[in-house]
C-alpha cells in the first residue's frame, strides 16, 4: 500500500526516528512557594509542586492550618 503510493518505508521509518530522537527541553526551576519546620526543627521549603510533605499534611489535617499558612511573603 506504501509503494503504490509512492512512499519508500524505510524513509518513513528513518523520518519519525530523527523526530523521535529530540532530546527533551529542560524547564526552569521553580521557585519556592512555601517555607515549613520539619521534625528535626530544619527550616525547608516546597515549590508545591507534586506531593504535600508530611508535616504540611499533618498540620492541615489535626492543626486545622491551610496551605496560606505557609506561604512565603515576598
């Protein structure tokens, strides 16, 4: 069905190889967002992206505090 159409197959093949072969462009790091105490009383930071750390989730949870509370005030 290629051939009849014109196309080579192995020109197909080598044209999505040089497509698929791009390496993927690196994004820049996001800033922190919130500033936390962890249980070894170190001050750290989370840009919230990806998971809720633990002590952020255990004081929203049982202290009743929300994400706002530890905001980093520019």
């Amino acid at each position: 069905m290629l051939i009849a159409d014109g196309i080579d197959p192995n020109e197909l093949l080598n044209s999505l190889a040089a497509v698929k072969s791009g390496t993927k462009a690196k994004r820049a790091q996001r800033p922190a967002k919130y500033s936390y105490v962890d249980e070894n009383g170190e001050t750290k930071t989370w840009t919230g992206q990806g998971r809720t750390p633990a002590v952020i989730k255990k004081a929203m949870d049982e202290q009743g505090k929300s994400l706002d509370d530890f905001l980093i005030k520019q």
